[in-house]
C-alpha cells in the first residue's frame, strides 16, 4: 500500500505537471505556428510577383492599376500577420542595423496618432543624446504600433499616450527597478492614463492568445510580439500596471557606439538588371518558375534547380559561368546551408544569398545577425531581390566559407 503524498507535496506536483504541459502545447503550436508561415510565404510569394508584374503591364492611371493595388496591400497585410506567426514560433532571422532610435519613434509619430485616433494624445519626449540601437526599424515600428493599439484599447473614453527616451546606465552594485545587466541602454518608455490591469491580468499579458476582450477581433499577440522581438535583438521590456492608473511598458535596448547607418541611396529600375548567371535552387515549383521569368526579363541568365543535389549537379557541370547562387533555406535532404557550405567549396569565390519563409537554423541565424551571410525574408517583393542581386554582385569578390 502506498502512502498518499502530503497535501502540499502533491499540490507542487501537480503545478509542475500543468506547466509541462503547457510548455509542451506551446511547443506545438510554435511548430505549427512556423509551418503555416513558410507554406503561407510562398503563395504571399506568388502574389507580389505577379502582382509587380502586371502593374508594369497595365496603365498606373487606369482601374485595373487601382485593384493590382489593393490586392497588393491586402497581400502586405496578411504578410504582417505572417510575421507574427514567425515571431511566435522563434524563427524569424532578424538583421539589424545600428540606427537612432530616437529617429524611428519620430518617423512612427503620425501612423501612432491613426491608430490612437482623435480621443487619445500622443506626446513625445526624446532625449537629446543620440540613442544607437542595433534594431530592425520595421520591426522596432511594429512594437509601436502594438503598444498603440493596447493603450487604444484602455482608452475608449480618451486619455494621453506618452513616449519618452533615455539613456541609463545600470551599475550592478546599483538596486534597479528592473533586472537588467550592467550596462549602457537606450531606454523607451510607453506611459497610457488608460484603465490599467489587475495583478492576475498582469500576470498573463505577455502570454501570447490571451487577452480579455471576448469580441473576436483581438488575438492576443499584441504584447507577446512586442516581448518576442525585443528580446531577440538582445533587449528587454518590462510592464507595469495597476488597475485604474495605466499602464507603463519599459524597453532597454544595449547602447552601441557606433554611426548610425545611413538609408540606402534609392535606385533607378535600370540600374536593378543584370547579365550575370544565377544558379536558383526553390523546391516551390511555382515560386522557382515566378523568379526564373522575373529575373530573366531583367537580364540575368538562369539556371535552376528543385533542391540541393541537382544544384550541386548544375553548379559542377556550369561553375566558370555561375555568378551568384540563391538558395532556398528548408529543402527536403539537403537544406540549404549544407548545400552552400559544398558549393563553396567547388567555387570558393561563389556569392550566395540564403531566402526563407522560416528557419531553425540557429548556426545560419548568428551568421546573418553577424552580417556574414546575404539572406531574403520571404515574403519579399520583386524589388528587394532585385536590389539585393545588385548589392551582392556588384561587391568585390573574395573566397568565403559558409
């Protein structure tokens, strides 16, 4: 006979036995999550190609033109919440770039105010001192606006969102009000004079799918997205609330040192073809014959290929005439890191660009966020490959590893 464990013994047990087993739901739902985003990056895929391709075709002033344009937007739109699914799942490969952040809350400023509407004010508080962060701008302008959208959704009556920026240092014989290393950040508050949260709200907010509106058009990803791709470019955020007296979400992001990147100057359309020779390895059939006809008719010769054995195939049988290799990253067999790594070999001066829906990747994650690697965020418009073909093959040439 066995004896029945303590009342308190057996209520840990059962906790730990709850938390595994959300960790395990968790854990497919983020497989899940990554799964429907690369599948759903491809057909997004298809839809930008062609849609670039016929509003060359038709007259910018005609109606035709005007529904390529919404159909274009609405595939924008779905390409975000795309990226939210990636997000969740911790595979989407960032590249940041040391910018001022105290530039993208500038740049963000009106589209804020759009979401907030007439009730609510937004006011601005940047510091003087140039604050440099290693971040994506987009992204970093994605957290605003989901910040925005929470403190709308306090503020149904009204009230004042307010932004400011610091820098701090964090001394580790200091107490802190957060948990951060030592260190210089750029810090980012958001402060809104909404209704707040309780501490068992408070408790699940960074949760990703909880939220405590019931009218369907919330998912609940608002604060978990902000947290998710904070923290993948090394930053931290932190949330307070009290129920009746707002809410205050704090960002701290590592101070970097040096200059500010400068935007890429804009290009003119006949500076983006090309004579040179791709080797083009898309197990997509349909995403493969969108980008072999996109990139033949800007002048490139193509040589493509289903997955990496018959691209190594073609690479042997062609390597004095291939310029540049564009791989997709998940292939069956062979992915596409393994396959750079022996097509560097056969040609070690070979210039390769990495594209994906998704990757789990983590070895080619630290290459891309170490700048070593060229790499393409599906879905992506005709244009950025373009500019990216250009910004690779128009770079000198020196032997690489992969």
């Amino acid at each position: 006979m066995t004896t029945p464990a303590p009342p308190a013994q057996a209520d840990t047990t059962t906790r730990v036995e709850q938390q595994i087993a959300i960790i395990e739901k968790m854990d497919a739902l983020r497989r899940m999550a990554g799964g429907i985003a690369h599948d759903f990056n491809n057909v997004l895929m298809l839809i930008f190609g062609y849609c670039d391709v016929l509003m060359e075709k038709v007259h910018p002033e005609g109606p035709l033109y005007s529904y390529l344009r919404e159909i274009k937007g609405a595939g924008e739109h779905a390409a975000r919440l795309t990226r939210l699914l990636m997000v969740f799942s911790t595979q989407r490969v960032f590249q940041p770039v040391t910018m001022n952040l105290n530039a993208i809350v500038a740049t963000s400023a009106q589209q804020l105010r759009d979401v907030l509407g007439p009730q609510i004010t937004l006011t601005l508080d940047l510091c003087q001192e140039r604050g440099l962060a290693s971040v994506e701008p987009d992204e970093v302008e994605q957290v605003l606006l989901h910040l925005a959208r929470n403190a709308a959704d306090a503020m149904p009556r009204g009230g004042t969102l307010a932004l400011r920026t610091t820098i701090v240092e964090r001394i580790a014989a200091v107490p802190a009000p957060h948990e951060l290393p030592p260190g210089r950040y750029v810090c980012l508050t958001a402060r809104d004079s909404g209704t707040g949260m309780s501490p068992e709200v408070l408790a699940h907010a960074f949760e990703p799918f909880f939220t405590t509106h019931e009218d369907g058009r919330h998912m609940g990803l608002g604060l978990f997205s902000a947290y998710a791709v904070i923290t993948q470019i090394e930053g931290h955020l932190f949330c307070e609330s009290h129920a009746g007296y707002g809410t205050t979400v704090t960002i701290y992001l590592p101070l970097r040192t040096a200059v500010a990147a400068a935007p890429p100057a804009p290009r003119r359309p006949a500076t983006l073809s090309g004579t040179e020779t791709i080797l083009l390895v898309e197990d997509d059939q349909r995403v493969r014959a969108l980008l072999r006809d996109l990139l033949s008719l800007r002048g490139y010769t193509i040589i493509d290929a289903e997955d990496a054995q018959e691209g190594l195939l073609k690479l042997n049988q062609a390597r004095a005439s291939i310029d540049l290799l564009l791989t997709d990253i998940v292939m069956p067999g062979m992915n596409g890191r393994e396959m750079a790594e022996q097509a560097l070999q056969i040609k070690p001066h070979l210039k390769i660009i990495f594209t994906s829906g998704y990757t789990e990747d983590e070895c080619l994650r630290r290459q891309v966020l170490q700048h070593n690697a060229h790499f393409l965020q599906k879905p992506y418009v005709p244009q950025k490959l373009l500019e990216k073909l250009r910004e690779v093959l128009d770079a000198p040439r020196t032997p690489r590893t992969a």
